[in-house]
C-alpha cells in the first residue's frame, strides 16, 4: 500500500475506534457491570478476613465500655487514617444499663466528594464494632466492621460526587446506643441530605442462610433496590424483608432509606464463645462486601447524575419479599 494511503487508513481505524469506546463508556443505560466491576476488582477478601482476626482473636469480646472497646477505638482510628482519611472523628457518649452509667464511642471516617463535583449528597455505610460480653465477635459483628473498613480503603481513592461516611457504631448489643446517639445529632439538613444508609451486620457465616435485606418497615426503598439489581448482576437476586434490631433502624426513623444486609437464618453459634473466626466463609464476606461496595458507588460515582430518593437503580429488577426466618 502506498505510505500516504497506508496513514490515511490507520488514521480512520484510530478515529473509528475511539468514536467506538467513547460510545461504549458513555452511551446512557450502558453496562453496569463495567462500573460494578470498578469497584469489586479492589476488593481483597483477605484484608476483611485480617480485621476479622484481628478483632475477634488479637482482641477478642468487645462490650461497650470495656477495655477491649477502646482497643477496638484505636485500631480503627489508625485503619481509617492509614488509607488517608484526613477526617476521623470519635464521638463518645453515654447510656445507661442496669443502674450502671457506660461510655462507649462511634468512630466515623468521612469521604469527601471531588471538588466542583458535589452533589450535597450523603451516604452512610455502618456496622457495629462491639459484641456480646461472652462472645469474640467473629462474625457478630467483626465481620461487618471488616468490610466496613475495606470498603473505607477502596472508596478513600475513588472519585465520587457524594459524601459517603463509614461509621463503626458503638453499644449496639446495648439497644442500638451508638447508631441511635449517631442519629439523633444529626441536623435537619444533614438528614435531608442523606439518601442512602447501608448496615452491615453478620455477612460472614459459613453456618448461617442465604443473604437478606431488612428494612425496619418490611418495605423496599432506594437500597434494597440498588442491593437486589447489583445483586442480580455480581452473584444472585436478593430478597427483602422486615426487621429491626440493627443500627438501621434510628436512620429510618429520620426518614433515611435504610437496609441491613444479613444472612438468615443465623448461625447456630450466634452470641456464643464459639463465634470465632474458623466459622467465618470469605465467600459470603466478599459476596456482601461487593454488593454494598457496587451499590453505593451506583450513587457515589462522578458520572452519574444525583440521586433522588425517589429514584431506583438505573437497571430496576423484580425482587421479592421473603417472611423472615431467624
């Protein structure tokens, strides 16, 4: 081929291929697995499975107000400013239990949207840092402030348009201290703001059911829904269902569409000394790490538009309630 007609050519395939890719990565209602994936190729199951040691062996049962809690604190505190988070926060409080006046904490790490790219815009991802006086705590709920922290690592570096704070709550075993502490300091327009609140609690048993999304009123809401359309995409469609007794709940209250994902039935080792980590599956933590992580950058990601709370996932399915069974 002749060298003027042979740049010419090359010159075309490069255009058309670059006409191509901006169609493929910018086309409204493209793949969603392409961003799914942005965020569930960083997430490493070990680092959840070392938290998990950590808390549940290194320290062990973490009751409100002991010792142990402030150890937890610490750890905390360090892992969310050894990813970069100039914002961490301990918010310590107080309650009462059997006569007796308990401190415990909440420790937040804040993830501040891209400048010139904020939408006002809040999410908050949560679990509880304590146990049960008796128990190590492995999958109850080391295993949900693990993935709380491996999802703080991944998201410290990831664009967004949302603010997203992780929160290891305090005194949940107490009645749900720390989260409802948590929500009742927040101001109107913090609570107006706030379009998502993801609990994660006990995602790790090799012993228990299948994975659930509870909300605190057996409806579904902007979390269920992003939950079951990244599920049906990355592993399988999640059902929903009604219940309390997790730190959802006070987010609720105020209004917040809020979900715990849980697997149900629980395992028979539930508030036992033999909650520990060799009933732990990297599987099911992994499974729920990436579903959470993928449905919050659904609304975190700079390239997509605010999302109100009236909005479903870009890509609705059709999931179902399920009766609970605990």
């Amino acid at each position: 081929m002749h060298k003027l007609k042979r740049l010419k050519y090359v010159s075309l395939l490069l255009i058309l291929f670059m006409m191509m890719a901006t169609h493929v990565f910018a086309a409204p209602g493209g793949s969603e697995q392409a961003f799914d994936n942005k965020i569930v190729k960083r997430i490493k199951v070990d680092n959840i499975y070392h938290h998990i040691q950590y808390l549940s062996e290194e320290i062990g049962p973490r009751p409100a107000g002991s010792e142990a809690e402030l150890k937890t604190v610490e750890y905390l505190v360090n892992e969310f400013k050894s990813y970069g988070y100039n914002e961490v926060n301990v918010h310590k409080f107080t309650f009462t239990s059997s006569g007796n006046e308990i401190t415990a904490y909440n420790v937040e790490a804040v993830k501040k949207p891209m400048k010139n790219h904020d939408t006002g815009q809040q999410i908050i991802v949560g679990a509880h840092h304590d146990s049960v006086p008796v128990s190590p705590g492995a999958n109850d709920d080391a295993s949900g402030t693990g993935a709380l922290l491996e999802l703080a690592r991944v998201f410290a570096n990831t664009p967004t348009d949302t603010t997203i704070k992780f929160i290891a709550f305090g005194a949940e075993e107490n009645g749900l201290w720390g989260s409802r502490k948590y929500a009742e300091a927040m101001p109107q327009e913090e609570v107006e703001r706030t379009v998502a609140m993801f609990q994660l609690d006990m995602i790790g048993s090799a012993d228990a059911g299948d994975l659930v999304m509870f909300t605190a009123d057996g409806e579904k809401n902007l979390v269920t829904d992003l939950g079951a359309a990244v599920g049906s995409r990355l592993s399988e469609l999640i059902p929903y269902s009604e219940l309390g007794r997790s730190d959802h709940v006070p987010f609720h209250n105020l209004g917040i569409p809020a979900a715990l994902f849980i697997h149900t039935p629980l395992e028979p080792w539930y508030h036992t000394e033999n909650d520990v980590i060799e009933h732990i599956s990297k599987e099911k933590l992994k499974d729920v790490a990436d579903i959470v992580g993928a449905a919050v950058h659904q609304i975190a990601r700079k390239d997509t538009p605010a999302l109100e709370r009236s909005r479903v996932a870009p890509v609705p399915v059709d999931y179902y309630y399920e009766e609970p069974n605990l």
